[in-house]
C-alpha cells in the first residue's frame, strides 16, 4: 500500500470537565475522499480542529506523508501540506476573488519582506505567476468570471468555491473541508458535489467533515463516524451505514440504508 496522505492516533482532547476527544484516529490514503460525521457534539469538529491546528492535542501521534507533524498554528498547518476551509465563511470581504486565492497562493511564494518593499524583479515577477495561478484556480472551481468582483459581493455558493479554490493555492497534500455544504440549497449541493469529485479524479486528497449524510455517503471513500467523542465506527459508506451502533447514534433508529 503506498504511503498514507495523512495518519492520526491516539488523539484525545479535554476542555475542562468535558473529555471532547479519547483515543481517535484515523488513516487517510492517496487520493481518497475520507469523511468524518457524527451527531452534534459528537467532537468531529475538535478533531478536525486539532489535525488543523486551531486546537493543541492532550495526547496524540501525526504523521503528514510519513513525516512526523506536529499541527501547533494553522499557518505552520498551512506550509506543512494541509489547507482547510470554515464552516462558517472565512474570506476577506473587501478583497476580490482574485486576490483572496492570491493571499493562499502566498504560502508557496519565495520573495521576501525586502522583495515586496523594493519591487524587485523577482518578486514583480513571482506577483505575475501567483496571480496568473490563482485565475487559472477560480476558472477551475467555476467562478473565474468574478475574479475581480469583491469577495462579499459573490453568492453564498461562489464563496463557498472561492474558499476552495483558496485553500488549493496553497497546493496542499490534503485540503480539508470543514461544513462545505452548510446553508447551501439542493442546487448548490449538487454543484459542490461535482466539484469535489473532480478535486478527487484530479489527484487530491480531501478530508471531509459535513452534516449531510447523503452528500458524505455518495462522495466518501471511507468514513469514520464519533459519537460522545469516540470512535464508534470506520469502514466504507456501504458497511457504516449498517452498523447498528452508527444507526442507533446518528442516523436514527428506525433508519435502513438501501
């Protein structure tokens, strides 16, 4: 088997009186959509935010690509190889599109603070490319044709898709997808789905977090599924959505998947 993308163990977090996190793990191979839900309050979304940075681990091991990785700020995250979007929308509103994808593509940029003061040829030129990338990201993504509209200006689905495209700019190992589909209409949904198929075929490794248990089944290659902030279950959609401990906890009793 080649070299997981990303692997996670052990992880376990407690905020106060509250143990949010015992011993999860998870394991995410090349090329995979892996999803990770679970019932309000089940610490899908402190785990997340722990692989992300936003949150320091109590206990834990990670590897990024085979390499130990130690996620203790979002920008070190961000330069290690994992890029994320917010559930809720996290742009800059008086940016454009385009700029918004530039500041991710920035990451990658190899011009200093000395660079951008003096205007130096290199860094002239290295502006060029990142903004020539970051149009070719948001035609990629759908919405190239508001490259220069402000960010607050786009649709809640646009803005949806410039987050993506944002965290693609940073060419990352994984992007992580936090709630994608939040408020969005079925339309929407169906645009989002498409999308990150195509993120998929292209070779991308996505770690997806979402309420909406049919999009997470049609998409996932593997799923793992917390409840109370265990791990009660992990396996492809087809066996999660079977097993009687995810269907009593998450899925509702008296649900069947077909």
């Amino acid at each position: 088997m080649s070299q997981a993308v990303l692997k996670v163990a052990n992880v376990s977090k407690r905020f106060g009186g509250l143990q949010a996190l015992s011993d999860v793990g998870i394991t995410i191979q090349p090329g995979q959509v892996y999803g990770l839900i679970g019932p309000n309050g089940a610490g899908k979304t402190t785990f997340f935010n722990v692989i992300t940075g936003l949150y320091t681990p109590d206990s834990g091991s990670f590897e990024l690509g085979g390499a130990p990785y130690v996620p203790t700020a979002v920008h070190e995250v961000a330069k290690a190889g994992i890029a994320r979007t917010f559930q809720n929308i996290r742009l800059f509103a008086e940016m454009t599109a385009l700029e918004n994808v530039m500041v991710g593509r920035h990451v990658r940029s190899g011009s200093g603070l000395l660079g951008a003061i003096f205007r130096t040829p290199k860094f002239n030129a290295e502006e060029a490319a990142i903004a020539a990338r970051a149009q070719e990201l948001l035609d990629y993504v759908g919405i190239g044709r508001y490259a220069e509209y402000k960010a607050r200006t786009l649709s809640y689905g646009d803005q949806r898709r410039l987050e993506i495209a944002r965290a693609l700019a940073t060419d990352p190992k994984l992007i992580a997808l936090d709630e994608p589909a939040a408020g969005m209409n079925a339309t929407e949904k169906v645009v989002l789905r498409e999308l990150i198929d195509r993120i998929r075929k292209d070779g991308r490794t996505i770690l997806l977090i979402e309420h909406d248990v049919k999009l997470v089944m049609g998409l996932c290659d593997r799923v793992t599924v917390l409840d109370y902030g265990k791990q009660i279950a992990e396996g492809t959609p087809y066996d999660v959505q079977r097993d009687e401990k995810v269907i009593e906890a998450y899925l509702g009793a008296g649900h069947k998947a077909h």
